[in-house]
C-alpha cells in the first residue's frame, strides 16, 4: 500500500567500516590487516578493500615501517570540529570556569549519548583542579546513569516507561525501590550529590541544564576527594550550581 512506512535498511558495508573504524579507536596502537578482519569478523580480502576505501579518505593511514594500520589524521580533524561545534559546551565554559576558581575543584560537563549498551553521560569538557591531589576526569569518559550524581539527574526527568526501559539497560531488576527514591529525590530537589558510589572516595556534586520540554540535556558536576568533601563545604557548591542550572535552563536550548 502507498501508506505503508517502509522500514529503513541497514547497509552491511557501512556497518563493516563502523566496525573497523571503532576498533582501530579503542585498540590505539594500530593493528595489523590479519587482526583486523579475525577481531571485526571479516575475510581478509574484504577487510583488506574497505580499509583502502578508509585509507584513501585518510580515516586510515598505516605505518610504514609496522605496517600497521591505525586512525588517521581526518579523524582527528573531525574531533575537534565536532568537540567545537558543541555549542553548549561554549555556553557552558565561563560557568565552570567560575565554579573551578570559586571551589578549586574538577569541574566537567556532561551531554547524553545512546550507545549499543544503552544512554550514557558522556564528558565533553574539563576543567582539572590544580590542587596536587585533585579528581581527575577526561574529555569522552562514558559514565553509567544509575549510580552516578549525572546519571540520576537524566533519570529523574524520565517517564515511568521511559525510567524502566532506561535503567533495564544497565540493571537486572530497575524496579530496585530505593535507587526509585532516590531519582525521585533527585528530581524534586533538582540537584544530586553522589558519595563515591561509582568511584570509591570520589563525592560528585552535579546539577541538570533542562531543555523547555523538561528534559536534562547536560549536566555540570563538581567532583571532589572525599577528604576535601566536607558537609559545609558541599552545600556551598549546591547552593552556588543552583542559580547556574536555572539561569542555563532558561536559555532556548
């Protein structure tokens, strides 16, 4: 019928590139053709014409002295102009700047991102501390959702199928009633402090940028040694990030 919604197609070749592509990014040191197509699930000769194809678009480049193939300059060069076309993350750098000179802490910035595994946070920003003992928290560091301060402030903004289908990603059971109390809490309060719940002796204090719609699109989150992590010290930063997170939440996101 000429209504019917055609279901999209996937295209296997793409997909075998994605593969090859993502594989060369986490192993990071180059890998040679045999590696690749026996990790990837590919014939070698297959393996072989699409790293050219990549290679030739230089997504690919391979040493000459190894021979080993690895990420090439023009991903390096789309990194940055997708890190720079953040535009929340230009919007959001003079606050953090001011939360890392008002506390001397990490301050970093958090969007969401679906992977194959489920929604991530995903840190595209960072400010270190430069007190010698300090958190450190990298640029594109995927965290969980149900035991971290950004995580729980995504999944407070969710609907109730929405919350269950999300955290059936990452758990057995979601219906878990005390981790539903605490996004609950979460939600109402509109701030999240998280005591080394996913790093041991790490407190990260965070709070959500919503969109008019109501849903959280980024996070900013101060992150603290648990022996800096003072009661007093904590309610400063909650009751500095407030004003941060309504003001960046009014903006047309």
């Amino acid at each position: 019928m000429a209504n019917e919604k055609k279901e999209p197609k996937n295209i296997q070749s793409v997909h075998r590139a994605l593969d090859i592509l993502e594989y060369l990014i986490e192993s990071g040191d180059g890998r040679k053709l045999s590696e690749i197509a026996e990790s990837c699930g590919l014939n070698t000769t297959t393996a072989f014409h699409i790293i050219k194809t990549l290679e030739s678009r230089n997504y690919i480049e391979q040493s000459p002295d190894s021979l080993k193939y690895k990420t090439g300059g023009k991903m390096f060069s789309l990194s940055l102009k997708t890190y720079r076309n953040v535009n929340l993350t230009r919007l959001f750098q003079p606050y953090i700047e001011q939360l890392s000179h008002s506390f001397g802490e990490t301050v970093s910035l958090f969007h969401y991102c679906k992977i194959a595994s489920g929604m991530k946070g995903l840190c595209v920003y960072a400010l270190e501390s430069e007190n010698p003992v300090h958190v450190s928290v990298s640029i594109g560091k995927l965290v969980p959702l149900s035991n971290t301060a950004v995580g729980k402030l995504y999944l407070s903004a969710l609907s109730e199928e929405n919350l269950t289908e999300t955290l059936a990603s990452e758990l057995e059971d979601p219906s878990l009633p005390e981790l539903r109390r605490q996004i609950s809490d979460v939600g109402l309060k509109q701030y999240c402090v998280e005591f080394g719940e996913y790093e041991k002796d790490i407190i990260n204090v965070a709070v959500p940028i919503y969109k008019y719609s109501g849903r959280v699109v980024a996070s900013i989150c101060i992150s603290i040694p648990i022996h800096r992590a003072k009661e007093d010290r904590i309610s400063e930063m909650v009751k500095a990030m407030l004003p941060i997170s309504k003001e960046l939440s009014a903006l047309p996101l």
